[in-house]
C-alpha cells in the first residue's frame, strides 16, 4: 500500500477520466446528471489539489499516478 494519500476524490478523477477521454464538460455534466458548473468545480479543485493551473494539467498529473 502507498504511503501518500492519493489528493483527489473518485468524483474528481471520475470527471477527469472522462475529461481524459475526449468528452467536454457538457457531455461530462449530462452523463453524471450534474450542472455544468459542478463539473467545472470539481475540475478546478482537483487542479488546486495537485498543484497544476489547466485540466490537462491535471489529467497528465492523474495519468502519472497511475489513478486515470
């Protein structure tokens, strides 16, 4: 087992999977039957969370863990 706690919620890496996929935040927030907003939101807090300024930031940090 990892001795570092993964930063992110599964609903972060949920919306970053799919985001990874190809699917904009449109598509996200209507397949997971949330608010755009909400998508956005969980993006951003998963960029603040790791450090990183843009979604693809975010999901090459996600890819190198490993969790996407």
């Amino acid at each position: 087992m990892d001795d570092h706690p993964v930063p992110l919620g599964e609903d972060e890496l949920v919306v970053l999977r799919m985001m990874a996929e190809g699917q904009t935040v449109e598509a996200v927030a209507r397949r997971l039957d949330v608010s755009e907003r909400t998508v956005r939101r969980k993006v951003r807090s998963a960029c603040e969370s790791v450090g990183v300024d843009t979604t693809v930031e975010a999901i090459v940090w996600a890819v190198r863990q490993r969790l996407i």
